[in-house]
C-alpha cells in the first residue's frame, strides 16, 4: 500500500513559525545595538559627521538588492535596511535631516520617511540654499535637495575647503514605480575614507552657456544647469561617470563654445542601481 502524503502543517504551527522569526529578528536587532553601543565607545563617533558611511551603505544595499528574493516586495526590504542603517548612524551621532521642500513638499517627505524612517528629525526648508546652510552651520546633520534640477545654484556652497559635500544619491534602487522616487542628493560632512566615489560631481562656473551647448553635454552627464539671467553664463552641477572625466566635459565645453571659468569638486556617490518596475 502506498503512503498517505504527510499532511501539511496547521495554520497553529505556521503562526507559531512567524513568531519565532519575528523573535529571532528582534534579537537580532537587540543584538546589533549592542554592537552599535560597542563601537560607541571605541570610535567615540560624537564627532562632526562620523557616523555617516556613504561607502559601506552602498555596498550593503547593493548586497542587499542582489541576494533578495521571494514574495516581499523589494521596496519593502529596501525600506526597512534604510531605516535600520539610519536609525543606528543617528543612535551613534545624533542628526537633523534637513529637506529642501520647494519642488513637492509630498514627494520629498516621502523620500525622508522612507530613508531614514520618524526617529531622525525632519527639518522642511523653502529651498535648497537654505537645506545647505543650515547643514553647514550644523555639526553632523545632513540635506537632502533635488538632484533634477534646481532654482538657485546651492552647489556653489560646496565648493571651499570643509564644506559638506554631496555624499549620496537617493533612492540607491531606482524605477519607475519606486514609493520614493523623487531623486534627491544627500549632503553632509563625512570622512574621506568613508567615501563612495563611483560618481564625482563638480561645480563649473561657464561663460557662453545657451541651449545648443546644454544638447551637447546632455549624453555625457547628469547634469542640473541654473543660467545666470544678467550675463551668458550659468553654474552647472556635473555628475561624472567613471566612463567619462572632467577633463572631456570641459573640452566639450569648450569645443561647443562655451568658456569654463572654474570647476571644483563637491562630492561623490555610488553609481545609480535600476532595476526594472515591479511585475516586469
């Protein structure tokens, strides 16, 4: 006689499953304060920016992208690693995040929640300028601005020797159905050991800016372009590729017409990750 196929498990033994993985990941969490009180105290992080590790947060959500699998959505997992990362950043160093609403106060208080989660204060600002001017008067915190476009060329505030500079681009997984896809840059003071520098972005300051020199850079970089309306020229942000250089930028630049009359590196972060919409 054949063997009856066991029967499957009752939905008493699958909750009771649940519970002990809702257990363990909790102990966990305990467990990765612990470490986190730890290292406190060995790196003594109240100091000016210490805590924020642009290159280590990159690795571990493109860890994090690469290994996931299963039915919970990518969005979800990505959420709640951006809020367990900055929960612990802000439990070693305390910070304000200070957001640039001018463009969509909606969109960019979903980027914030959805990055750094209620723990972390959010400071709402009428424009970018003010966001950066408030994080460099500060001793850690960070700015999240637009990284499309801008009203006023705040990157110019990035410039001198110790300012803060743009550490990251947000969201680190980009689509088009992202819950917060509104492209933000983070600015903050971070060591420079601590750096991702898979994308450069430098501020040039140009003589001679028009729309037929604004086509011939668009398939070389990202770049966010404010005109200045009493004369010809206009402050780009230029975000470089490890495919492309400054120095080819500014020959484009030139050989379309236009003059450079400065350049200087505001910061850096990791290479956009796009993955295709949910259900493709």
């Amino acid at each position: 006689m054949s063997q009856r196929p066991p029967a499957p498990p009752s939905l008493q033994e699958l909750r009771k499953e649940i519970d002990a993985i809702d257990e363990g990941m909790h102990r966990l969490l305990m467990q990765r304060g612990d470490i986190i009180d730890r290292l406190i105290q060995v790196k003594q992080t109240q100091e000016v920016g210490s805590a924020f590790r642009p290159a280590r947060e990159a690795s571990m959500m493109r860890d994090l992208v690469q290994r996931h699998r299963g039915i919970l959505p990518l969005d979800t997992v990505e959420s709640i690693w951006r809020v367990i990362i900055a929960t612990f950043t802000y439990v070693q160093a305390p910070f304000s995040v200070h957001a640039d609403i001018s463009a969509s106060e909606p969109a960019m208080r979903d980027s914030v929640r959805f990055h750094f989660g209620f723990t972390v204060p959010y400071v709402a600002h009428f424009s970018a300028q003010a966001a950066v001017e408030a994080v460099a008067k500060s001793k850690g915190d960070l700015a999240l601005v637009s990284a499309t476009s801008s009203r006023t060329p705040w990157w110019l505030e990035l410039e001198a020797e110790g300012a803060p500079k743009i550490i990251a681009r947000l969201p680190f997984v980009e689509r088009a159905d992202h819950p917060a896809a509104l492209p933000v840059f983070a600015i903050s003071r971070v060591a420079d050991s601590a750096l991702v520098t898979e994308v450069e972005t430098f501020s040039v300051r140009v003589s001679g800016w028009n729309a037929e020199v604004a086509r011939t850079l668009s398939p070389l970089a990202d770049i966010v372009a404010v005109p200045d309306t009493a004369f010809d020229g206009a402050a780009l942000l230029v975000s470089v590729t490890a495919a492309s250089s400054i120095d080819k930028i500014k020959a484009a630049l030139i050989a379309a017409g236009a003059s450079v009359r400065s350049t200087a590196l505001v910061g850096s972060h990791a290479t956009r990750y796009t993955v295709a919409p949910t259900g493709q």
